[in-house]
C-alpha cells in the first residue's frame, strides 16, 4: 500500500498535472497480452470498483458497465497506447510546389487526463510549410487523433503530435497550438467551468513572428 505521504504527493502531481516524460510512461510489457485478454482483466476489475462503491450489479442498468468500460479503454479512448494502431500515413513530393504555410484549423479531439482519467476535450491547429513532402489533409486528424487517445497531459500531447508531424513530414517547419477544456479542472477540484487550456509549440520557419502571425491570421486568431 502507498503511505500517506506518498498519498499527498499523488494529490499534488495531479493538482499540478505535472507530467514526468514526453513519452507516454508505458510498461514494457505493455503489449504482450492481446487486446481481450486485457477487456477481460479490465472489466473484472472495474466491477470490483463499482461494487465496492455499494453498485448492484444485479440491476439491468448496470450489469454491462464493466465490459463497456473495458472496451471503451482498449478500443476506443486509450487505442492509441497501441503502436499497431498507429495511423499509417503516406508522403507525397510535393509536385504542385506549393511552398507557403498549410494550415488545418479546428481538428476537434477528445483526450483523457492521465491524473484522474477525466475528459479533456479540445481544438487542435495544426500547419506546417513543406520541405519537399505533403500529406493528405485527413492524416493530420488522424496524428491529432492517435495521441488524444491515451492518457495524457496537454503538454505531453502536443509534443507528440509536434514531433511525428517533423518525422513524418521531415522538416522542422511546423507549428500546433492545442486549446481544451479538463473536465477534471472543470467538474471537480477548482471547479472552474470557463477556463481552458492553450498549449503551443513551433520549429524551423515559425521561429520568425510573421510566420507564426500567419498561422494565428489563418486561424482566425487575434495574434
Ligand atoms: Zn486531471
């Protein structure tokens, strides 16, 4: 069992939410099992929660909670712990030479604070200016959506998204700006229902501020 001084420091690290890493903290095993004997080790264990929570679940409203949640976490919200649900994304040259900023704006994404297994739920902008490689506009949701869908820390998340879109891209001319709300600031803690959170990140070209106007002006942000 964890001692009550480590107790308070679990309070604080998720007040804070401090992350510790900007790769996700995974086990190294952490695949080994296939996806339903982890539904399964799930589920019987979300039950025992919702029992000793004082749930019957006898009650027809309830019984199916445990397997819902578990393949909710596998198959849906923390899908994208699992490499191999990585989204395969093709580059192409970038015949048309175009060479100004591509800019994709309002990529909703629904993550999960890995402090209290909350919602965080917010808009990803996201743009980049080639090196020579373009990407069909959908993958950039796709990226976006990959590493919502885990348990994560803003500032984690945007890291993430940043550096597989310079790998993939192969360029240092990106920038992502992410703005959600927590639930877990919103809903418990503070309860602050109107503040959200804005994270930024750029390289290359969008070190210099006309190009990081651009980028605001295309998103229709007051720079
Ligand atoms: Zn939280």
């Amino acid at each position: 069992m964890n001692t009550t001084i480590e107790k308070e420091l679990f309070e604080i690290v998720g007040d804070n939410h401090q992350m510790t890493s900007a790769e996700t903290p995974l086990r190294p095993d952490a695949f080994d099992k296939s996806d339903e004997d982890k539904m399964s080790v799930i589920e019987e264990h979300f039950e025992v929660i919702m029992k000793e929570l004082g749930l019957d679940l006898t009650d027809d409203s309830l019984k199916g909670t445990p397997h819902r949640v578990a393949k909710m976490f596998v198959k849906e919200i923390f899908s994208g712990l699992n490499p191999a649900n990585k989204p395969k994304i093709s580059v192409f040259d970038n015949s048309y030479h175009y060479d100004k900023m591509l800019v994709e704006a309002n990529i909703s994404f629904n993550s999960t604070c890995e402090h209290h297994f909350l919602p965080i739920v917010g808009k990803a902008h996201v743009g980049y200016v080639s090196s020579g490689k373009v990407i069909g506009l959908s993958k950039l949701n796709r990226i976006v959506d990959y590493y919502a869908r885990r348990p994560q820390v803003q500032e984690r998340m945007i890291m993430q998204i940043f550096n597989e879109l310079k790998t993939v891209l192969d360029t240092e001319n990106v920038m992502v700006i992410m703005e959600a709300s927590h639930l877990c600031v919103s809903s418990r803690g503070i309860k602050d229902e109107s503040s959200y959170t804005s994270t930024l990140q750029y390289g290359g070209v969008f070190n210099q501020k006309e190009f990081r106007d651009d980028f605001y002006r295309l998103i229709n942000k007051e720079k």
